[in-house]
C-alpha cells in the first residue's frame, strides 16, 4: 500500500500564486479595455505577463502609471520590446511593451 505525502508548505503557496495569477490574468483583458490596445494577459509560475503594442510613448506612459511603475530603471529592453516587472493587484506581473524601443529610438531622432 502506498501512502502520500502531504504536499509541502512551499508546494501549496506556490499553487496559490498559480491561482491568484491565473485569476488575475483572465480578468485583466475586461479591467484594460478603456486603455489604447487590447492587451494579452497569461499566467505562468505565479506571475502575470501583461503584453501591450502601445502606438504612441504617451499610451505607454499610461500603461506604467496604471500599474505603479515609477522609475523607469525598473525596465529592460529585450531590442523589440520594453519589459518592466511590478505588482498590481497583488500579484507579480511582466509588462511587455512591443516597440517601445522603437518609439523611444524615434523621439530621439526627432528631439
């Protein structure tokens, strides 16, 4: 006869987060749909990945308000894309900017 183990504290925190997470991204698409863009919300390992093709760097400016981020050292650029990681309703979340560095590139050129 086998008997099974309780999962452990670190395995059902992490299975909480996937929920939470999971939750979070299902709603986020009906919670955004006034900002520029429909946005493309998953969920993996606990975490919100958030993907938005802002036109201007004003509708990205208002993507980054909307989810806290207040420095712009917290972002990353991949070359194609702007990545910041933050929190919003208390869950971790990856916003993906697709041609933010473009745009930025672009008010550079014509400053």
């Amino acid at each position: 006869m086998t008997t099974l183990t309780p999962p452990s504290p670190a395995a059902l925190a992490l299975a909480a987060r996937c929920r939470k997470a999971k939750a979070a991204a299902d709603s986020m698409p009906r919670q955004f749909e006034q900002m520029p863009a429909a946005p493309q919300a998953s969920a993996a390992g606990g975490e919100v990945k958030l993907v938005v093709h802002p036109g201007t760097l004003a509708d990205w400016a208002r993507w980054t308000r909307l989810l806290g981020v207040r420095d712009s050292r917290d972002m990353t650029s991949t070359g194609s894309s702007m990545v910041v990681r933050c929190w919003y309703a208390g869950v971790r979340t990856r916003l993906v900017g697709v041609g933010v560095p473009a745009l930025l590139a672009e008010a550079v050129r014509h400053a």
